[in-house]
C-alpha cells in the first residue's frame, strides 16, 4: 500500500500536514490595485480563511488557500480589490 | 537478574493502593482524576504520596472525568507522561475524550476498576462498563491480583510509549474482589523501575516558535491512513506486549505469560477461558477436578484488545471441549463478550471442538468454586460428545 502522508499521526509541523488546498474551489480571485491600497488590515482581519498575508506595501491573498469568497473585495476601504473571473 | 530483590519493600496493599505504587513509580507529568466508587483510594492514595514528596506530578481533580480525558489529552500532547483512574459511569463520561486520544495517538495510561454499568442502580462487579471500550482504539490488559496490578501499570507504560505502538492504555482489574482486596505486594524500586521505563520521547512540544499542528479537519484520503496505521499499530502491540513481559521479568523476577496465561494446559482436554479476578478462583476449581481425575486446565486472557487471537488457536488445538467463563453481555448476540471474540478468532482454524459459554459474576455475584465446578461439569459433557446448550447463565440456571 502506497501512503499518501508520511506521517504516522495526524499531529505535525504544520508545513508536513497534507492540508486541504482549498484554493480549488476558487471560480473568481481578488488583484489587488498595490498603488490603491492603504494597507489599513481590513482584509487581513475578515477574511474568512486567514489567508490574507502582509507582502510590506500592501496587503495580498494566498492563492493557494483563497476559495475566491469576495469578502476582501467588498469591504476594502479605498476599492483596491477586484474580484476577476477565472476559466 | 533479581540482584535488587532484598531491597525491595512487601506491603500489604488492596488493589487501589497497588495502582497508585504502580503510577507513582513511573512518575507520570500530570495525573488527572476525578474520584467514583470503586476507584476512589487511588486517586486518594496519589494525592497522598505527593503530599509525603513521592510524586512530583501536577494533580488536578477537574469538575468530571471528561475533563480529566480533556485534560491528560493536552498533557499529552505537551509531551507530558499523563495518568488517569476511572469506573463504570465515570468511564462512560470520558468516551469522547478517550477516542479523541486513541486516534490522536496519546500515549495515555488510565486505570479502570470494572464496576457494572447502572441502571437498575448499582455499584457493584461486572465487565460492562470496559467491555463498552472495545472499539475504543485502546489497548486493553486485565488484572488478576494486586501484585499484578502495580506491574501490568509499569508495563503499560512502556507498551503505550513505545515508538512503534503510541497507543492509550487501560489497565483492568474487578472492583470490590480486587480492588479492596488486601494482599501482600513487592514494591520494585524506584531504579529498577527508571531502568525498565526510559523517560518519555514523544517529539512533542509546545512553543510558539514552531507551531505544530494537531487533530486538524483533513480529506478522507489521510484520514483513512491514520486509521488504517492505528489499526496496525494496535496489532504489533500484541508481539510487543509479550516481549516487554520478558523484559520485565528479567529485571523483576516475575512474569504472567504475555497475552495469555496458561495453568495445568499441557495435558488438558478440556480448557477454561477466564479473565480477571475469577481465574484465580477457576485455577482452584481446576485443582480440585484435577484431583478426581478430570483434565482439565485455563487459559487466562490478560490483553482483551487487540485480541490475542493468535496465541488463542495455538493454545486451544487439540482440545476436546472448551468453557468460556464471561462476566458481561454482548446483547443482542446471546452470549458474553470474550465467547463471540473467540468464536471469530476460532474460524478458518482447524478447531471444530465444542465451546461453550457460562455467564456469571454479573451484577457482583460472587464466582464461586462451585459456580466454577458446574462449568467444568457442562464442558466435560460436551467433551464426552453430548448436546449442552451453548450459553448457560450459570447464577439463575
């Protein structure tokens, strides 16, 4: 039998753990205008994943996690979030 | 081998106190308890011993057992050495826990005085409330006196810890015949005992520096592996149970025979199955029919989970009958817990010999010697070829 994870229990580091890449589900994803944003942590703090990471002059989605909710989007301040539709 | 015999200490001890030496010789991290009759001089007796500076564990008495799982399962995964003492509905309280640190891996150890499960309302003997454990993902040994008791806990810890089992632990004895039966007990030293049980490596730490991620939700896929490699690993507990026995007795001068334990079954036609307190007084029995000829012998079964299946088929080959003695109901089958174990264990085996199950000691009825002699009686008829019926409640026959 071929194991998917190493692991012989499910606690580990968490860079060992096979997670769930939720950023499949994704149809739409946020780009965000980095001129635009005021990096006030709206987005940071709502986004229902914690995905949202802190890239110095502004702030960026982990496309690996975000399932495209639009959450950011809609509550960004300045309209520096556009949710853009991916094939 | 034995140089520390002279050393060691006898106390007269009941089974809880043998429990409690047993614990506090392998100095666990965090014990939580929470007391329930007929447990309840253990957890007394820790509390004691850290009182007089013998046990340097964190002891916590939360507000249920289910905390007390609750709260071993985050001293485990601290990578702290956690013990526990429970009964019946105590037992019952901490299910969720329980299965949550089997599959989690935690090498827990608990205690469980069997006391029948209520209701109509009683607290008194009987293998209800463990036999409710059996699916649980624990390993399972059983207790057949106080001396026994303290060392089935020291090996318990050192099958649980070990690398290749990580997995929790229950050690079993009868509530009232054991555990407030007053016997005499070898207390190992506290050397020989660090000797035989190294500290305890789990690789675990919590810091916050490097976060570590435990129980997580995961897909399916992994999942099932963890289930499917705690399945294995519960298995090669059985192997390891029996090696660790041998370590044992090479530095304690004692040993029970690993999974099972065999009395009088070299020559024997007819064999008993028994478990826990009863067996002693089935040994008795069989002297006693010995005597007036029959040969008969017993099998002791100290592992309940996993199933000693393997060493079962060797010992039961060419027997002509065979009695299993259960004290507790598997309802809805029509027999006792270790009766239908064995039947499955028995399929595809060469053993076609009858076997017969005897229900007693449910409900703190005493096994007595006669009980015992009845059953031998029934077996010794099915050897001889006649029709018995295969379960027999032998306290209402």
């Amino acid at each position: 039998m071929e194991f998917k994870t190493e692991l012989e229990v499910p606690w580990a580091f968490s860079d060992k753990l096979l997670m769930l890449k939720t950023g499949d589900w994704r149809y739409q994803k946020p780009v965000v205008a980095v001129n635009r944003c005021s990096q006030c942590g709206v987005c940071y703090l709502f986004c229902p994943t914690g995905c949202v990471q802190e890239m110095g002059d502004h702030y960026q989605a982990n496309l690996e996690y975000c399932k495209g909710c639009g959450i950011c989007a809609k509550l960004c301040p300045v309209n520096a979030i556009e949710m853009v539709r991916e094939e | 081998m034995d140089n520390n015999k002279s050393s060691r200490e006898i106390k007269v001890l009941d089974g809880n106190r043998a429990a409690a030496y047993g614990a506090m010789l392998c100095q666990p991290d965090v014990i939580a308890a929470y007391p329930i009759t007929p447990q309840s001089e253990v957890v007394e007796t820790l509390f004691n011993f850290k009182a007089q500076g013998l046990l340097n564990a964190e002891l916590i008495e939360p507000e249920s057992e289910h905390s007390s799982m609750g709260t071993l399962r985050g001293a485990s995964i601290a990578g702290g050495r956690a013990f526990t003492a429970t009964a019946a509905q105590g037992l019952l309280f901490m299910f969720e826990n329980c299965i949550q640190v089997a599959t989690q891996r935690l090498p827990i150890v608990m205690v469980n005085v069997c006391r029948e499960v209520s209701g109509p309302h009683i607290v008194v003997c009987g293998h209800s409330d463990i036999m409710m454990v059996k699916e649980m993902g624990w390993i399972q040994l059983h207790a057949q006196s106080c001396q026994e008791i303290l060392d089935l806990i020291v090996m318990a810890f050192k099958l649980a810890e070990d690398p290749q089992i990580r997995i929790p632990t229950v050690v079993c004895y009868d509530g009232w015949y054991l555990s407030h039966l007053w016997e005499p007990v070898e207390i190992p030293t506290r050397g020989e005992v660090e000797q035989f049980l190294p500290p305890l490596e789990t690789g675990l730490k919590i810091d916050p520096k490097t976060p570590m991620v435990f129980g997580p939700l995961i897909t399916s896929r992994p999942a099932t592996e963890y289930r499917y490699k705690q399945s294995a690993a519960i298995s090669r507990a059985k192997a390891k149970f029996d090696e660790i026995e041998q370590e044992f007795r090479e530095i304690f001068g004692r040993g029970y025979g690993g999974q099972v334990e065999e009395y009088r079954t070299d020559d024997a036609d007819i064999v008993l199955i028994a478990m826990g307190s009863c067996a002693s007084t089935a040994r008795v029995a069989i002297d006693k029919k010995r005597e007036e000829g029959l040969k008969v012998g017993l099998i002791r079964i100290r592992m309940f989970r996993p199933f000693p299946r393997e060493r079962l088929v060797t010992a039961l080959k060419q027997r002509r009958a065979i009695g299993v003695i259960d004290r507790s109901v598997s309802f809805g089958w029509d027999g006792g817990n270790i009766f239908v174990e064995l039947k499955a264990a028995l399929y595809n085996s060469d053993i076609n010999a009858p076997m017969l199950n005897f229900i007693c000691g449910l409900c703190d009825s005493d096994v007595t010697t006669e009980i015992i002699e009845r059953a031998i009686d029934i077996v010794g008829h099915a050897a001889q070829g006649k029709l018995c019926n295969e379960v027999t409640w032998l306290d209402i026959e």
